[in-house]
C-alpha cells in the first residue's frame, strides 16, 4: 500500500472522530448533530473497519481512547435511532462494558 493511501485514510478516520467529539475541521464550524450522528455510526461500524485497516490503526484501540462508548450511550438515551443503528450502538456499548470491567478487574 502506498503512503497516499494510508494518509486519505486516516484522514477520514481522523474527521469521524474529531465529528464524534463535536470539534470542526480547521476554521470550520462544528458538525451537525447530522454528521456527529453518522460518525457515531460509522465509527462503530464494519464499513469503517476496512478504512482502520488501509490506516494501519486499531479500529478497536481509537474506539477505547476516544470514549466511543460514552458517546453510544448518551445517543441511544437521547436519539432517534434506526432499528439497525440502535442495535450497532448497544452491541459496541455491551462489548466496551465488558471489555471495561475485565480491565478494571486486571484481565
């Protein structure tokens, strides 16, 4: 794979997580409730898994460190969500839980 490849991808990685942290692009406003929605999506998703894998990024890693999960839960508490949608965000909240506790109990 070459370098340009790698960088457009973590490019795109790198915008859906500044989205799910409500910040802007340089001297933009922050995203829509919209685009934070579908970055929350996308970010949780098997589509972004490939994008995590052209970056040579943990898809996994990026979720952890960035509060994912936190984010899930506040979505499925005060969104409107499709069936599909919701059940992707409780999944990912039950695995980080899980992954959560084990950490916390030194697994």
């Amino acid at each position: 794979m070459d370098k340009a490849t790698r960088y457009l991808a973590l490019a795109v990685v790198l915008r859906a997580v500044r989205d799910m942290q409500k910040h802007g692009a340089k001297n933009t406003t922050a995203p829509t409730e919209a685009e934070y929605h579908d970055s929350m999506i996308w970010l949780g998703s098997r589509q972004a898994a490939l994008w995590f894998d052209t970056a040579c990024v943990s898809q996994y890693n990026v979720l952890w460190y960035n509060n994912w999960r936190t984010h899930a839960k506040e979505m499925l508490d005060s969104c409107d969500l499709l069936p599909e949608e919701r059940r992707l965000l409780e999944d990912g909240v039950r695995v980080f839980g899980v992954l959560k506790a084990k950490y916390h109990a030194g697994y």
